[in-house]
C-alpha cells in the first residue's frame, strides 16, 4: 500500500480472512524432494497480488533485473491475482499451479505453514548460507514463520507511527510530536476544538473504526503477548490488553464521547482517497503506515506534515520509538516441480540490496533486510527516515501468525467495537470471553 492500491485493506491485520486453507488441503511434497537444476534452463511462475501502474512496473522491473542475473531462468508473471484464484492453484497444485507467491497478508502464514502448500525454506537458506537473524528485522521474522517453521521470507515492510499536522501544532503551541500517552492525551485535547454538537477539528479519532485505529496497531505499543508458551490465548493475562482498551475509553471520553465521535466520522472520506481526514485537516493526529506520507504528497496538502514514532505508555517510556510492523510475504508452492530455480527467485527479491531498495523506493515502502534499510540508494526522505527507524528498533512488534489466520485478531477487535460502544460492559470478564474462544476456534482449525 501504496504498494497494493486497489487492494490496500487486505493488508490490514484485522481484514477477513482469505486464501483459506486447510491442514487437509496439502497436495505438495517436501522441500527436500526438489530436484530440479537450477543451472539448467527453465520457466518458472510467479503469481502477485500487485494492480497498480506503478506497482505493476516496480515488480516487472525487479524481475526483469533477476533474468538479467539469471539468463537460463524465465518467469513468467501473472499479478492481481485475487485471493479465491491463489487458493484454488495452491491447494490443487498441477502445471497451472504457481511455483512463486507473493501475498499482502501477513496472517496467512500460519495456514500456509501448517497446511503445507508453502515449502519450508530453511533447506534452502541453509544452502544458501543466509543468517536470517543478519538479515531481516526480528518482527518480520516472526511474522513469516509458524510453530518453528519458515515458509516464507518478507518482501518489503509496513510499519505504523504518528502523522500529525505541523500548522495545528503551531496554532495550538505544542513544540514536538507526544512521546507518551499521557502527553498524547493532552495534545489530542488541546487540538480538539468543538463546533456546536460536533468538531471543527479533532485532535485524533480514538474510535475503533477510526482509520488504522485497530487493536494490533496500537497494541504494539505496549509489547503484548498474544499467545502463551503452549500456544494458548493470552489476551485476558497479558495486561497489555486490559490497558490499551482502558486507554481507548479514556481517550474516547475525553474527547467528547463515542456517540459525538461516531457521528463526526461519519464526515470521513474514503481512507485511501484524498478526503481522507488527516489530508482535510479533520483530524491533527493519526497512526498510519509509510505509505501515507507518500499519498499525502500526491494530496497536496496544505500543511506540513510531521511523522514520529506513536507514543508509548507512561511506564515505558525507555521504548519510546516502537511501532507496529508488517508486510508482503513471499513463499515457494509446495507443489512445484521447479523449487530450487524458484527459491533463485525468492532468494532475489528478498535478500539482493539492490533488488528489495529498487522495489520499495518505487512504491513507497519499508525495506525488509537490514542492509537495505541502511542503503545510500534508498530514498530517505524524513517521512521514510522516521519509518525506517520504526523497523529498525528493537522494541517494534508484530501480531503473531495462527493456524486460522487472522480469526483470533478479529474476535478481539470484534470485542473492542462492542466493548467501546457499551454493549459489553465488563473489561475484565469480556476478555475472558475472548481467549476463551480464541482457543476454540484454534482447536478447531488444527
């Protein structure tokens, strides 16, 4: 995103689920049976998720530079593949089948691991002699692996921060971005300003349905554990949880109340169009991800736009500079016949500098290795500076993968729409609820 326009709300980690794949569903072999000569020629196929102009030609580029490297390997590119059509190849496997995926959902990797339709990759980074630990950024490994296994590598990363309007900054006398919640409280209020029963400027829309104001975005700022050692829900333990919605009711109080706050969103435009209220000076402050900068430009806005870290609670405040992280994951298909020239492929586009810089400096995203993060070529701009460093410090974090997906992420943000608008009264007994039936559906899935 932009690297995935028309798509962009799949990459949400609270979007619903697709390419549903099941335990039962594996058809492909393991990764030790793969034969082929990469030497050799050969046409291999890779299937992404890419519609956009510039996206489409970013990818067709970095292609392009592989068969230049690779002359015996052609790769045959099929993009804006939608989700039923990566189900159906994956789990029928066959000469239609892809033998590369590149996917905008994080969450699906649980499912891809388990199921098998992805390969295990650590045959080929040991053959490869990759550190993956040298090499990318710890959240995004979490994210592109499951239970001990990798089937994926990341291919380009989000992260989350702040965005804040500068002018309202300086009409309101506030000198620097918040760092902690409780200097975020205040300038939030301090840059809210009422218009009869409604706003003319909000200083941040705490709401739940607010854009990008999801719960594992503004979890990892309080470093939660989603889930236990032996894998079971950790939301009603962990007390990451009971404060962040603490904090949300909080913040939706003392800016006027969720009715109020509900009816002035109802004024938004579209998230991923110029109206989009951060652009309109609706609202001062928002989380959002890298890409934001980047349509903000195209915008035109007004104002200048500052980017900084989103503030972390009171009591770790020496985290300051975290966010959340995500991203495009990419995998070889279990099923395919061609993996060792395959993983030529992956082992490109994820791990060559110059490959992963070209590929994010084209549609404004987050390198994934560490040595591209640190490249003279990409270009570092201050809204990117500011995102590079969120995926650069230790503290970021990322939502965990599962065997269903997304599912787990979606019962608690579903608890927190309902939590927030008074149909379910207790914080305490609600997450209860919520891990309860997290490890259901788990159990369920597995």
């Amino acid at each position: 995103m932009p690297r995935i326009s028309p798509v962009r709300p799949v990459r949400l980690v609270i979007a619903a689920t697709a390419l549903a794949l099941t335990a039962t569903a594996c058809t492909g072999s393991s990764t030790s049976g793969a034969t082929d000569d990469a030497s050799k020629p050969s046409t291999i196929t890779f299937w992404h998720p890419w519609s956009a102009p510039n996206e489409v030609k970013a990818i067709e580029a970095n292609v392009a530079a592989f068969e230049k490297a690779h002359p015996n390997i052609d790769v045959k590119v099929v993009g804006n593949v939608d989700a039923d059509k990566v189900n159906q190849a994956l789990r029928a496997g066959g000469s239609n089948a892809p033998d590369v995926v590149a996917s905008p959902e994080t969450s699906n990797v649980g499912k891809f691991c388990s199921s098998g339709v992805f390969a295990d990759l650590d045959p080929f980074l040991e053959k490869s002699k990759i550190d993956t630990a040298k090499t990318f950024p710890k959240p995004m490994l979490d994210y592109t692996q499951f239970e001990g296994t990798r089937c994926a590598l990341p291919l380009l990363g989000d992260a989350y921060g702040l965005y804040y309007n500068k002018t309202m900054f300086e009409e309101a006398g506030i000198t620097a971005p918040p760092k902690t919640l409780s200097e975020f409280k205040a300038a939030a209020v301090k840059l809210t300003k009422s218009k009869g029963g409604s706003y003319s400027q909000l200083g941040f829309m705490p709401t739940f349905h607010g854009y990008e104001v999801t719960v594992p975005h503004l979890a990892a700022q309080w470093s939660p554990e989603y889930f236990t050692a032996d894998g079971k829900s950790n939301v009603a333990k962990d007390p990451a949880f009971k404060e962040l919605l603490t904090w949300q009711q909080d913040m939706v109080k003392s800016l006027g109340g969720f009715q109020k706050l509900e009816k002035y969103r109802s004024t938004f435009g579209d998230e991923w169009s110029a109206q989009n209220p951060l652009h309109t000076g609706q609202i001062a402050m928002n989380i959002d991800g890298e890409w934001r900068g980047g349509m903000m430009k195209d915008a035109g806005v007004d104002f200048e736009v500052g980017v900084a870290p989103f503030p972390v609670p009171d009591d770790q405040a020496d985290t300051y500079g975290k966010g959340f992280l995500t991203g495009t994951i990419i995998g070889l298909a279990s099923t395919s016949s061609k993996q060792n020239a395959a993983w030529e492929l992956v082992k490109y586009m994820t791990t060559n500098t110059d490959a992963v810089v070209s590929f994010a400096n084209a549609i404004n995203n987050v390198p994934s290795t560490f040595e591209a993060l640190k490249s003279p070529k990409l270009e570092n701009d201050a809204t990117m500076q500011a995102f590079v460093k969120i995926a650069e410090n230790p503290n970021s974090n990322t939502a965990p993968a599962a065997v269903n997906g997304s599912a787990y992420q979606e019962t608690l943000q579903n608890f927190a729409y309902d939590y927030e608008s008074g149909k379910e009264k207790g914080l305490d007994a609600g997450l209860a609820k919520v891990a309860k039936q997290i490890d259901t559906d788990i159990a369920k899935a597995k």
